[in-house]
C-alpha cells in the first residue's frame, strides 16, 4: 500500500502543495486599457453673452483680469478684433486668455503651464479665425523647445543649482539665453574657480533679475525674476550660516 502511495506521487497525481504552488510562474494579470481623456470640445465660433473683464492691471491687481496688455497675450487679444469675444466654455476668448495670463503674472501658474493651456486653446479655435492666428503668433513669440537644464559643477551652491534649473523651466529663458541663463551659468563658472563668493556673488546673481520688461510678465518676466529673489535670499542664507529656506 505504501507503495502505491509512493508511486502515485511519483507521477504527479498528488496536487501541488501551498508551497509548490507559490513556487510555480507567476502569470500577470492582462493589462487593462483606460480610457483616454476626452478632448476639449472645438469652439464653434459664436460669440459670447458675456462682456470682455475689465483689465486691472496698474490699478487693481484683485481682479480676475490684471497683466500688461502690451504683451503677446494682449497684443494677440486686440488683434482679434471681434474674435476676442467668441464663446470659450460660457467665456468671452479674451477673458479666458487673460485670466491664464494673470496666473502667470501672479504666480499661480508657471509659464509654462500656461504656455501648454495656451496651446490647447488655439487647437479648439476655428481654423483661419483672427484668434487662432493671433493666439497662434503670441506662442510663437512664447515658446521654446524642451531641453535639459544646463549641467553644473560639483560643488555648486544648491540656490545657484536650483536658479539654473528654475531659469531653464521658463521657455523665454530657454529662447533667449543670453539674458539670465548664460550669465548665470558665468557666474557658476566662476564660483567653481573661486574668483567670485560672498557678497560679490550675491550681488551678481540679483542682478539677473529685472532684465526684461514688465510686459513679458505673461509669458515669465515674474516667475524670473522670483527665481532669482529666492536663489539670493539663499545665498544670504548661507553666508549667515543658515539652511535655505
């Protein structure tokens, strides 16, 4: 009887134990499709109800609209003519392009972000309308290729570190280097070589702020010059010998 036992088992008639079983393949499970976002319905091109929002800038910077209307985001919504007022989800067009723009200037969006709602809004407009083409020329004006942010030595204080990082991310800065972007990486390269530190250093790095004009505040003018407050509030940090914040 033992035998038979033994022979049953021999030819695999037992069934697996819990621990034979754990030691089988592991099948994965089959990968389910998700749904992919909806896209944005098109913009049919009939105009708005609503009245185009005042403009708070110089005046009122609580108010949903407030950016220098001399930038691409103003200087395309006057192009528009008529067009500013074509309905956007129950909005004048000119109304939403500016509350983005004044999320940019307030910092509640980088630019970038905004930049990529910019894009998604020109994609809905009517091909051949006045705000396509004008929307359509402020982000040319705006925009910049992705690219990695320029590397750094080892041992670069991490507030430079960071302002490069934070520089590279603002698409204006990335198109136009010349102004905050290779200076910085200048100073960088003198911190490496020891011939700038101290208050020397801090003074430069604050002078990478304010080069361009306020009505580039739209498309980052704010979030540079932001950048550049913080990576000088950590340098004076450091110099104290303190954490930056």
């Amino acid at each position: 009887m033992g035998g038979r036992g033994s022979a049953g088992r021999a030819h695999g008639a037992s069934k697996p134990t819990r621990r034979d079983s754990e030691l089988l393949p592991q099948v994965p499970p089959a990968p389910t499709e998700q749904d992919p976002e909806p896209r944005p319905a098109a913009v049919s091109g009939a105009m708005s109800d609503q009245p185009l929002a005042d403009n708070g800038w110089g005046y009122d910077p609580s108010l949903p609209v407030c950016y220098h209307d001399d930038g691409p985001i103003g200087t395309a919504v006057k192009g528009m003519g008529a067009d500013a007022r074509m309905d956007v989800d129950g909005q004048p067009l000119g109304n939403v392009l500016g509350q983005v723009a004044t999320d940019v200037v307030q910092g509640r969006r980088t630019a970038q972000q905004a930049l990529d709602e910019f894009k998604t809004v020109r994609d809905r407009l009517p091909e051949g309308s006045a705000a396509r083409r004008q929307l359509n020329m402020a982000i040319g004006d705006m925009d910049a290729p992705a690219s990695p942010a320029p590397p750094v030595p080892d041992g670069t204080p991490d507030p430079l570190r960071t302002l490069v990082a934070d520089l590279h991310a603002v698409p204006i800065a990335r198109r136009d280097r010349s102004r905050e972007v290779e200076p910085l990486l200048g100073i960088v390269g003198d911190v490496a070589a020891g011939k700038t530190s101290g208050s020397r250093l801090i003074r430069e790095v604050r002078q990478l702020g304010n080069r361009r004009h306020e009505s580039l505040g739209d498309a980052g003018k704010f979030e540079i010059d932001r950048a550049v407050e913080r990576a000088v509030k950590g340098l004076e940090d450091l110099r104290r010998g303190r954490k930056p914040s």
